[in-house]
C-alpha cells in the first residue's frame, strides 16, 4: 500500500512513500554500510516513471525496487529513464545493470566522465583508491591495514558510459504537454566531481542527492580522480545552492522533511567549526592530517578515531586532509612535504 511520506518513522523501511504530487519515495538495501539504504525517487513521466538515482546492483536492492513499480502499477519496462545524482556505487550501478535489460536512457553528470574512465581502464587492479592520499596524510597505517581487507570483486559491466551526461543548467523534462515536470540540473562538486542536484522549481523541490543530507555531512572526495581540494569545491557548492530558491529537500539518505536552505545552514557552519577545531590542533602541535584526526571527536558520538572502524577511519583521516588543504588555501597554516609525507605549521 501506498502511503504519505511520515519524516518521524524510520526512513529505511521498504515500501513506497508519497512525498509530493508525481513523486515517490523507494528506500533501498545497503548491506554492510552505515547509511543503511538509499533513496530513489519515481517521478511520473506521462506514461510511464523516471527513476532518480537507482540504487546498488545487487538482488535484494533490484526485487525491492520491482515490487515498489508493481505497487505503482509499473515494471522495469515502464522506467523510461534514470537520472543519477553521481557515479557511487549505490546510485548508478543498478541503472546500468537493468538498461542492460530494459534499455531505459541513463543520464549521468558530465564531471563524473574522468572517474569512469579510470574504472573502465583494461587490466586495472582492484587496488586501494585512496593510497597515496593516506599515505600523504601520514596513516601509512592505515594503507598497511586496508591491504590485508578482501577487495570484492567489481563488475565492470556495471560502469559503462551513460547514454547522456547532464550539463550545469541543462532543463530535462519529464512527461509531456500541460503536465510536464521540468528540473534544472545544478552542478555541485565535492562530494564528487561530477554531483549533480536536480530543483523542480515549479514543485518546490529539490532532489538534493548526497549533496545535501538531513543528518550527515557526506564523504569528500572518495572517488578515483579526487580534485585538489574537494572541501573547498563543496563548501562553495553548498554556497551556490543556498543563493537559490529555497526547495523541500529530497535526500538519497535520510528522511525527508527539511528545507534546504535550513541544512545548507546547518552544514556550513558545521564545517566552519571543525576548520576551527583543525587548526587549534595545529597550533596545539600536531602536524599531519592523521595526528589532527586522532585529536577530533567524529559521529554525533563524539568517539575518537582509534574508536571507528577502519572505513571510518580511513574517511576520518581523508576528510581532516581536505580540512587542512582549505587552511592552507586561505593562509591559515603552511604545509611542507618530507618523505612523502605533508606536514602543517601556523
């Protein structure tokens, strides 16, 4: 049955959630993660749905998708098309694995094009993505660690090219004559090169991805071809996003129910306190960005990074390094390199 979306129950229960007029919230299955699920949205597209975001391929993520279209009425050969907020794995490889199937268009942002590639390289190992960023940032243990983890292995099936990439500003419509639902795509890198969130402006929403979300600030930069300073990029995203109209925000994880301009709020200044909190450290005497960590409280908990696990870890440590690159960019500290290693100092 289909019900009203309720923010106040848990947003990870499966079923169908109606949260505005042609739109429907489908939680899917993330085993292993902490964010638990992801949301994908069907918005009704004339005769037919396109889906935003599509989830993980994986079974049960697939058979949960398949009874939500079947509660609306709809199967796989009805989704005429899935727009992806951005290339993780749990918001495009589903897509590309039932186009396989279906056919249905996949559009996918243009910034994410460099990252596939790396993905799709012939003979490329199955290795640790984010090495020589830890190893930098002085958690050569960290690496040590990681390396001894089995890597499942990835099908490369699953990271093809998309038919379309999303360009910033790009109008797609969805459905056609007097009931087309127009969204503007709003380039938003940080969370990875090429995130893109979708506003529908006449709606008063906005598909927010993991751009913005209600209880998390998301990862930086964990993906094959981080920029520079990712910190920066998403900080000045959020920026562009709070000069717009503000939107009913429809996140890929977490409930719904804020507006965004609310969590923009909210997110900044969390980042601003925790450049505050970097650079006291700093002055305090530790100089690498796995020091600098292991003196932060992380998660609402406030737990200390010998306390997470090692994924956790390794994103804690990677997220003080974007941190402390963004001191650096505005002259709050300076960095020297020695072995390979960077070091911070006021």
């Amino acid at each position: 049955m289909i019900e009203d979306d309720d923010p106040d129950r848990d947003w990870t229960t499966p079923g169908v959630f109606r949260c505005a007029p042609g739109v429907h919230r489908v939680p899917l299955p993330l085993p292993n993660d902490g964010l638990r699920a992801v949301n994908v949205y069907a918005v009704a597209d004339g005769d037919g749905w396109t889906l935003i975001d599509s989830g993980w391929a994986l079974d049960a993520a697939r058979d949960l998708l398949a009874a939500a279209l079947a509660e609306l009425g709809a199967g796989f050969a009805d989704v005429h098309r899935f727009l992806v907020t951005h290339v993780h794995r749990d918001h495009y490889t589903q897509a590309v694995a039932l186009r396989r199937e279906f056919g249905m268009r996949v559009a996918l942002g243009r910034g994410e094009q460099e990252a596939l590639e790396i993905l799709n390289r012939p003979g490329r190992a199955e290795s640790l993505m984010q090495a020589a960023r830890l190893r930098r940032a002085g958690a050569a243990e960290i690496v040590e660690r990681l390396a001894g983890v089995p890597v499942a292995p990835r099908d490369p099936s699953n990271w093809a090219l998309p038919d379309e990439w999303i360009d910033d500003g790009d109008e797609i419509a969805i459905g056609t004559g007097a009931g087309t639902r127009r969204l503007r795509a709003v380039a938003t890198p940080g969370h990875t090169r090429g995130h893109v969130v979708l506003a529908d402006e006449a709606g008063d929403l906005l598909f927010s991805g993991d751009h913005v979300l209600p209880r998390i600030t998301p990862s930086i930069g964990l993906e094959p071809a981080p920029p520079v300073s990712p910190l920066a990029d998403f900080l000045t995203s959020l920026e562009l996003v709070r000069k717009r109209p503000d939107a009913a925000m429809l996140p890929a994880h977490g409930p719904v129910g804020m507006r965004v301009h609310e969590r923009v709020d909210e997110l900044i200044a969390h980042h601003g306190a925790r450049l505050d909190a970097t650079l006291a450290a700093v002055r305090e005497g530790r100089a690498t960005a796995h020091e600098v960590a292991a003196v932060l409280p992380w998660t609402r908990r406030e737990r200390r990074l010998a306390d997470l696990d090692l994924f956790n870890a390794m994103l804690a440590t990677l997220e003080t390094a974007a941190h402390l690159e963004v001191l650096a960019e505005r002259g709050a500290v300076s960095r020297t390199g020695q072995d390979g290693v960077d070091y911070y100092r006021t």
